[in-house]
C-alpha cells in the first residue's frame, strides 16, 4: 500500500511522503517554539539550558516519538482502539483514554494563547506598536487577557478555524494546510532572524544564546528543559499515535522522526534567533517570562526600523504555527469519538469544538473574572497547562515506552522499524535504541516526575 491509498481499514490517511512530514513538524512546531521555549531560555539562563534541551530531545524524546509511532502505525487506529489492537482485554488502553484527556487540556488554554494571537496580528496590522499610541505594553496585555469578551471572542474564532480544517479530515483538511503553511512559516522566521541577528548589538543574545553559564544551571533547569522537550514534540499526548495511524507501511519512520525532532529544534533555534538579539540589542532582561512575546516583543517592534512590518509578519507566524499544531490536537480528539462513539467526522468535530469552547472560555476567564477559583492554588488556566504538560504528558510518554518497549518488545519493534524486513537497519541501532527506549527514557521521565511533583 502506498502513502494515499486508503488504509486497510478504509480510514482517511496522508497523501505522500512529504504530507506526513509536514503535518507532524506541523505538530510539533507551534507555541512551544515561539512563545515557551524563547522565555524559558530568557529564564533558566541561555545557552546551557538550550544544550539540556537538545540532549533530552534526541536521548528521551525522539525514543518515546518513535514509540508512539510503532504503537500508531501498526494498530491503525486512534490513540485508545491503538492500545485495544495491540493488548486486547488489557488494561494498556487508559493510556489511551489519558492522552485523550490531555489534549483536552490542553486545547483549551492553546485555544485561549492562539486567540491572543489574533488579537496581537489585527493589532500589528493597525500599527499600534508602532504609532506610540499604545506605548505601556505590560498594561495594554494584562488588560487585555483580564477583559471578559474579547479574548473569549478571539478563542472563539482560533477555535473555530481549527474545526474547520478538522472537519475536512486527515488528507483534505491537515495535510493540505500544513503543507502551504510549513513553508510560509519558515520563511517569514528565517527572514525575522536575519533582521534580528543583523542589529547593530545582536552580539549579546548570540552569545547568550550559543554559549553556555554552567553556574546557571539547577535541578529546575533539567525540569524546564523536559517538559519543553515533551510540550514541543507533542510526545505523551496520543499525537503521534494518532497521526501515526495515517502512515502507510511504506514509510521509513525512524527517518520520519528524526526529521520531525530536527525540524522542530531548527525552528526553536531559530525563534530564538529572532528574538534574544532583539531584546539585548535593546538593553531588556531576556527573563520576562511568559510576557516576552506578548510585552517585550511589541516594545521592540515600536523601536526597530521597519518594526511595523516585522511585528505583522512575526504575529502571523505565531497564528499559522499555533494553528498547524491545535489541528492536530483536536484530531486526537475526534479521531478517538470517531472511533470510540461511532459518530461522523462533522459530529465528532461539533462535539469537541463544543466541549473546547467552554472549558477555553474557563481558562480565559480565570486570568480576569475568575481569577479567584483555585484549585491547589492554581488558575483553571495554570492548572490546565501543569496537568497536561507537567503530569498527563509525563505518565502517557512513561506508557508508551513502556508498552513499546516491554509489551510490543524487540521482533515487533524491530519489525516496524524496517517496514517487516524490507529496510536495513544496524544491529547496534535497534540495540541502543531498545536501551533507550526500556531504560533511559523511563528512568528520566520517573526521575524528572518525582523531582517535580514532591
Ligand atoms: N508541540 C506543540 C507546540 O510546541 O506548541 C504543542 C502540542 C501540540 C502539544 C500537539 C501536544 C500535542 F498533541
């Protein structure tokens, strides 16, 4: 079967090699690469954080994702029947069920950030950070996120440009905006950075961000340097399973997951390129937090010769990127209804745009009016991001190694690995990637989750 036909199980499936590609980088790179990873390296100290990070992506990371994808592509179905295929009658398909969970949660306060998004595109397009009229940024963004309908409108409509390209499914609807978006994406990013790292001081963000302060680094920072390793590349969500489940039998998936880490640090790198320079360049502290592109950033353009511009085409980058990556979490969902409830793709979509839209509405509104519900002294919009990215993250990319690693074990693993005997890969390869995959990563996520939640 080659990558278009429909699967076996007459499911949609993505189109060509390149379609496949660009939906999981799609996935992959979103808010985590333009909005967390930048101030998360601005807060844990630079360049050696960025090196902790890149050593979990390829140690930990890109074993789970190569996990997920044998659990994907072999079952041929969504995250929790992928678990009923392959252990049935087991008690494997909560895995299934948490990663669903999961991206509920997570949609939801993404839904609430890409609506931000929008916000800050309509604003770049009337040049607001650059006429000094609106020259108290810090103001002008909690103001914003604390006002009642405008954020829950801008959700409402991240939301429902999500489901729209949901609801054309796997081929029609993902595949085709990922593979004119990822593109447009990364150019206008390349373009940013160049401006960026062509100011006059942009020496000091490259050094901060290419030369590593030992002293900086903490227990904190191998935590940091996780959960953004795990938030970035989706990992622990039923993401990959899912997309996974789209792939023909055909496609080289180790090469596919090594494309996908890569392109998803190259575009980290970059956003970091684009925006460290810029903010040393102008004398700001690189540690403002979640802010940083939402504050900083908007001062900068009202500085920066043709900042106008650039402050529209780095907002409409952050739309597109938040976009290609909530499609594939709200398919998570739908994939899993479809399957789970029998329902047609339009209903499975309706469903989840539904359940979506209202607790997204909670989460914008804990930043204003309701501010005061807590639980464990957490906003419903802070728990909802450390439940999934911190917790539910954790335990689904602790699951699926296990299962791969254990349950699935070395003949299925290396069967899927070469396509059933019809790719070569080395010994050692399937040897060290066993060990990583039934030892280190497991190690690493338990260790790293005991440090967290005591
Ligand atoms: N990887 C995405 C980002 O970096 O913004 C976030 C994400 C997408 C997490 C899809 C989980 C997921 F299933």
């Amino acid at each position: 079967m080659k990558s278009g036909e429909p699967s076996h199980t007459g499911r949609d499936a993505f189109g060509s090699s390149f379609g496949v590609l660009v939906a999981l980088a799609g996935s992959a790179v979103g808010l985590g690469n333009l909005w967390r990873f930048p101030y998360l390296v601005g807060e844990n100290g630079g360049a050696a954080f960025i090196l902790i990070y890149l050593g979990f992506v390829f140690l930990v990371g890109l074993p789970i994702l190569l996990s997920e994808f044998i659990i994907g592509r072999r079952s041929q179905a969504a995250a929790r029947g992928a678990f009923k295929v392959l252990a049935p009658g087991s008690r494997w398909s909560i895995a299934g069920v948490l990663a669903v969970l999961c991206c509920t949660l997570i949609l939801s306060f993404y839904s609430v950030v890409g609506g931000w998004g929008i916000e800050y595109l309509l604003k770049a397009l009337r040049f607001d950070f650059t006429s000094g009229k609106d020259a108290a940024f810090s103001t002008l963004f909690t103001s914003f996120t604390a006002s009642s309908w405008k954020p829950l409108l801008c959700h409402t409509v991240f939301l429902a440009a999500t489901a729209l390209i949901v609801v054309f499914g796997v081929k029609n609807g993902i595949e085709k905006f990922s593979k004119v978006m990822m593109p447009v994406l990364f150019v206008i990013m390349l373009g940013i950075a160049v401006r960026s790292l062509t100011l006059p001081d942009a020496g000091a963000g490259i050094d901060y961000l290419f030369r590593p302060d030992w002293s900086k680094v903490s227990a904190d920072t191998f935590l940091a340097a996780l959960g953004q390793a795990f938030f970035s590349l989706s990992l622990g969500s039923g993401m990959v399973i899912t997309y996974g489940s789209y792939v023909s039998r055909k496609e080289n998936i180790v090469a596919l997951s090594a494309k996908t880490a890569v392109a998803d640090t190259l575009f980290a790198l970059i956003a970091g390129c684009a925006i460290m320079p810029a903010v040393f360049a102008f004398g700001i502290s690189p540690g403002e937090g979640p802010g940083l592109v939402f504050i900083t950033l908007p001062y900068i353009f009202g500085q920066l010769p043709l900042g106008g511009f650039i402050a529209i085409l780095f907002f409409l980058a952050l739309l597109l990127a938040a976009l290609t990556s909530s499609i594939s979490v709200m398919e998570v969902i739908v994939a899993f209804c479809i399957e789970e409830f029998k329902l047609r793709r339009r209903a499975a979509v309706a469903l989840c745009f539904a359940v979506l839209w209202v607790l997204g509405c909670l989460c914008s509104l804990s930043m204003g009016l309701l501010g005061d519900w807590k639980v464990f002294g957490k906003t419903i919009f802070d728990l909802f991001d450390f439940v999934s990215a911190n917790v539910l993250m954790l335990v689904g990319g602790l699951l699926v190694v296990l299962f791969a690693g254990w349950k699935l074990g070395r003949k299925v693993v290396h069967d899927e690995l070469t396509n059933s005997g019809a790719l070569r890969i080395p010994e050692w390869f399937l040897d060290t990637l066993l060990f990583l995959i039934r030892y280190l990563a497991p190690a690493a996520i338990a260790v790293i989750a005991i440090f967290q939640w005591i």
